[in-house]
C-alpha cells in the first residue's frame, strides 16, 4: 500500500481553489445579512450576489436575468424536467439514454403521470445522440428536449448545437446538463437553441451546494419551490450570498486558465494512454478525438470494475466507476450499457 494519495475523481467533486476559499472567507464577514432585507446590511449582501450572478451570466453569453441560483445541478436538472408538471395536457418527454441520474430517474417517475410519455433516444457507440434520431422520435406533442452537453463519466461530447437548433425549428424547449461542461469550454448560450441549461460549482474548485439555472428570457417557467419571491419569484429561499461569490470565483478562474488547462488535462491523459496502453485488455470508452479532456474512461477484459477500483484504492489512487450520484450500488454504468458494452 502506498503512502501517497492520488485524487482522480474530480468529475464527482474537485477540491476547493484557494482563490475561492480565500473569497468565500471574506464575504463571510461582510455578507451576513439576508440578500432581501431593504437595510444596508441587507443592500450589501444583494450587491454581492448580484455581482455573482453578473459574472455567472456572462461567463455563459446570458443575461443576468436569465441566471437563477439553485442547490446544485440535480435540483436545476430537476426543476426544467417538472416543468411538465405544470400543464395537464398530453405532453412527450424527450432524454438521451446517457444522461445524469438526477434526469433519467426524474424522467421515469414523470413517466409514470398519465398524461407524459417518456422517450429514451438511444446513443451510438461512442454515446452521441445523432441529429437524425432525434427527428425520428418528435411528436406533436413532444414539449421538452434534454441531452446533456459532455458526459460525466465517459467525458464525450454531444452535438448539442445541432440538438438545439432541430428543437428550435420545432418551437421544442431544449435543455442541456452543462455540469461536466462548465468553465472548461467555450460557451455562448445567447447563440444557442438551448432555452434551459444546468451547471454546479463543485465540479471546478468551488463549493458544494450551489448551482444555477439558466433561462433563456421568453422561455415559459415556474418556479418548482414556492414561498418568497426571491430569484424573480422563480426559487423561493434565502439566497447564500457566500457559495454565490465562491460559484463566481471558481469560474472567473477557470476561464483565466481555460486554455493552460485544458493543454495540461490533455497532456496527463496522454500520459495515463501512454501507461494504461502497456497494459492488456485496456479498452477505452472514451472518444478522444470527440470529448473533454478531463475526462477518461476505460475498462479491462475479465477484471470487474469493483474489483479495480478497491485496488487502486488501496493504492491511494482515488478513481470511479460512474456517476457518484449512483454510488451504493455496484451495478454495470447506464452510459456504458446504452453505449452497447455488455454486462
């Protein structure tokens, strides 16, 4: 066993930034006071969140307005999908086969209303929904689009300008999971077709808890938790000002080091290819020429995935072997099934 530690999970959490500890530590002390209260305590905390949330949006091509924070990414997820909810009319739900738990499991449980019907788009081998699929499967009725922009646990990218603009053609709302995605590519929603799209701060050096909503302005929506009017009556709840800044911090961050790091994620995972291909019965899951850089997936021939992973981890090498959202339960990946590995 090794005295060393190896962190290679930053897909399910990565470690706080300095940057953003050393922000959030000092917006603690200035921003105690609730966003909403019309005193200056109160005026000092909204001006700080509101400087988040400037900083958020344009990191996205988005207006402020259009920003709206939430606990995470399975609560953002959640709340575009219960969207259908709202309308009692017969309504068709369309998700790719690849997607975060916090969509496929929502999907199937809305599945189950009698007035939602459900579609599963099935995935190439490499996991990518092809445009023409998605033509085949809409429906007059079909009033919500999900595919997510890069997968978490393969890193492969979707074509979800493509995705988008068939849905726009069709006046189909479209949402992206941008959670894998977020502050590690170039993104510009305001020349998009997507009217909703996900994200979190803890996939990127910031703190847990935290996510946004994006809503492209038009877009019909109501607010999935009621109570205040807090987000322009869209997520009652005392807004935390503080994991707001550190959202901001993390991303301002990444995108000022967007380009030396995604070179630096590029050269390591070559370097884990060139030692994992010594190896035999290596097969990767992963598209290089089609995903992010971050993100690397493999397996091996008759060694099972639990039994690799207890042994790096003794090792001191912290790795997955899907979405940690799914964790408990050592079952074959969603994403590798629909992609047509067998069990």
């Amino acid at each position: 066993m090794s005295d060393s530690k190896i962190y290679l999970d930053h897909n399910a959490t990565s470690p706080l930034l300095p940057e953003v500890e050393n922000a959030m530590n000092e917006v603690a002390e200035q921003a105690f006071a609730n966003p909403s209260s019309p005193h200056w305590a109160g005026r000092n905390a909204r001006f700080l969140l509101e400087e988040a949330r400037d900083g958020l949006a344009n990191s996205l091509g988005a207006k402020s307005q259009e920003i709206l924070f939430t606990s995470g990414g399975t609560e953002s997820n959640n709340t575009v999908l219960r969207q259908l909810l709202m309308n009692s009319g017969e309504q068709h739900l369309i998700v790719s086969a690849v997607e975060h738990p916090s969509v496929l499991e929502t999907c199937r449980i809305l599945g189950g209303q009698p007035n939602i019907q459900f579609t599963e788009l099935a995935v190439d081998s490499s996991g990518k929904v092809e445009p023409e699929k998605l033509r085949e499967v809409l429906r007059p009725e079909t009033s919500l689009i999900s595919v997510m922009t890069a997968n978490n646990e393969t890193g492969n990218l979707q074509p979800v300008e493509e995705l988008s603009k068939i849905a726009q053609e069709n006046k189909i709302p479209f949402h992206t999971d941008l959670v894998q995605a977020y502050g590690k590519m170039q993104l510009d929603l305001s020349l998009s077709g997507v009217n909703f799209a996900s994200a979190t701060a803890h996939k990127l050096g910031g703190p847990c808890g935290i996510g946004l909503l994006y809503v492209k302005q038009g877009t019909a929506f109501e607010s999935l938790i009621s109570g205040g009017k807090q987000e322009r009556v869209r997520r009652a709840g005392t807004e935390n000002v503080v994991l707001a800044v550190g959202f901001a911090k993390a991303v301002e961050w990444y995108l000022v080091n967007q380009s030396s790091l995604r070179d630096r994620f590029s050269k390591f995972r070559d370097l884990i290819l060139n030692q994992i291909n010594k190896i035999k019965g290596i097969f990767l899951n992963t598209d290089l020429g089609n995903s992010m850089p971050h993100t690397l997936n493999f397996g091996c021939n008759k060694v099972s995935a639990e039994s690799l992973l207890i042994s790096l981890d003794l090792d001191g090498i912290a790795v997955s072997t899907g979405s940690a959202c799914s964790s408990g339960a050592m079952e074959a990946s969603p994403v590798l099934l629909a992609m047509g590995l067998s069990r």
